[in-house]
C-alpha cells in the first residue's frame, strides 16, 4: 500500500508556494492627483506658454513674393524637362509655391 500523506504534503506543498508566487511585491501606485492639483498644473503651463513672446514671420510684400514665384516656376519647368513630376525636386519646389500661394493669399 503506497503511503498518500507524502503525495498530499507535496502536492499541498506546492499549492502554498504557487500562492505566495502570486503575491506582488511591486510598490504602490501614487495617488492619482485630484482635479484641483491637475488644475493648477494647467494653468502654470498655460502662464508659461503666454508668457513666451509672440514671434512675428517676417512679411515680404506682393512683388518679393511674386519674383519667387517666377523663379520656382521657371525652375520647375526646366527639372521638368529631365524628371517627372514625382521626383523630389520637383514636389520640394510644388510645396514652396503652395506655401507662396497661401502667403499671396494672407496679402490680400
């Protein structure tokens, strides 16, 4: 006849140690911040981003921008000639004349 105490204290044994495996020695979670503490976190950031001076672009008037529209085109058209539309260069300039077309249309 086996001996079935040896079996039942291992087999206990082993659900003991699986248990306290299961225990989590992480640390606690911080105390997510209340609403007021989140608040006033906001509005120093808001202060701080109001604070920074505001940066004008530097305008050009029709004609400067005009002329570089010329040029780009005029460029445009000789890559033209070697490459097809999709080619770097080309979209490089594409993207300068819309950026010049939004800046014609700012003018007006």
């Amino acid at each position: 006849m086996p001996d079935t105490p040896p079996i039942l204290l291992t087999s206990c044994m082993a659900f003991a140690l699986a248990l306290t495996g299961c225990g989590s020695n992480a640390p606690r979670k911080a105390e997510t911040p209340s609403i007021e503490h989140r608040l006033l976190e906001l509005e120093r950031r808001m202060d701080r981003m109001e604070a920074r001076l505001a940066v004008a672009p530097p305008y050009r008037n029709r004609a400067e921008i005009q002329a570089q529209v010329r040029e780009l085109e005029t460029e445009r058209a000789e890559l033209l000639t070697r490459y097809l539309p999709q080619h770097p260069a080309i979209r490089d300039i594409d993207r300068m004349l819309w950026i010049l077309d939004k800046q014609l249309k700012e003018l007006e």
